[in-house]
C-alpha cells in the first residue's frame, strides 16, 4: 500500500488528531482537518487499510489466507 504524500502546512482547520490540522495531501489544496470524514478515508492509509480488511472479511477470508487451507479461527482444520 502506497504511502500518501504531501506537504507541511501552516495549521488550518479545527484541531483534531494529530497531523490532520498541518498536512495537506499531494493533489489537494485542504489539509486532512478541512475535510470531510469521507474525504480523508478515501485518501488516508488508515482509511485504505480499513477498507481493504472490509473488503477481506465480507468475502469470509482474512488477509493471507490460503483458499486452499481453511482457516483455524473458527476451529476446524
């Protein structure tokens, strides 16, 4: 998964987690604080990341799973 780039910024927007005020993301002209919830979890890697396990646990298999060898989660082997 790739790393989001951009730039540093003087502080904008309300004060919220951690860099989100200060880093304006390649491409945009908001910092991750100006923008919608939605917005930033399209573009976040925390964002990516979750959609990406969504995606994993609605097809039934966690992330290196093997469709050959079923997983012991659930206690069978």
């Amino acid at each position: 998964m790739a790393a989001v780039t951009g730039k540093i910024v003087p502080a904008r927007g309300p004060k919220v987690f951690g860099w989100d005020p200060v880093f304006e993301p390649e491409g945009y002209s908001q910092t991750y604080a100006e923008m919608g919830k939605d917005e930033k979890n399209k573009i976040s890697h925390r964002g990516r990341a979750l959609q990406k396990l969504k995606s994993f646990l609605d097809e039934g298999k966690l992330p290196g799973q093997s469709p050959l060898m079923p997983s012991s989660i659930d206690g069978e082997r």
